[in-house]
C-alpha cells in the first residue's frame, strides 16, 4: 500500500448512516481520487518517486515533504474547484 492509500485509509473518515442502509459516499473523497488520477498524477509520480528513493535507503536525511505539500496543494486547489457545488 502506497503511503498515499495509507494516509487516506487512516485519516479520511468513513461515513455511515447506520447499519441497514449503504454506506454514504462523501464527494470530497472522489474528487480526491479522480484529482489524483487526472489532474495531479505528475505530483503524485514525483512523490512516488521520492518516496522509493527515501525508502530505499537505510540511513537518510532526505524527506519527501516537500513533495507531499506540492501533491496535496495540487489535489485540494482542484478538489475546491468543484466539491461545493455538489453539498447540499
């Protein structure tokens, strides 16, 4: 699992109305995946890239922090552009 799927499974809460009925989809998190794939993917191939290189190695410095704020910068503006329209 890629630390990006990591971060969004651990920090992007799930929404249910209850039991019975099917779990509500919150469209900041499609967005946020369709952001990912079409608009952001050479952030998230940088990061990606930074990330193999940082894990590849046993003793390091370097962080891929910079990478992330570019990809989530990216995501979010695109994300903005469109989530309000579709709340209710």
């Amino acid at each position: 699992m890629s630390f990006i799927q990591n971060f969004i499974k651990n920090f992007v809460p799930k929404v249910k109305a209850n039991d019975e009925e099917e779990e509500l989809v919150d469209p900041q998190t499609v967005l946020r995946e369709k952001c990912s794939a079409k608009h952001c993917e050479k952030f998230k191939e940088i990061l990606n890239t930074c990330n193999d290189r940082v894990n590849s190695k046993k003793e390091t410095e370097e962080t891929c922090l910079e990478e992330l704020i570019d990809y989530v910068e990216c995501v979010d503006h695109c994300v903005a552009e469109t989530l309000f329209s579709k709340l209710k």
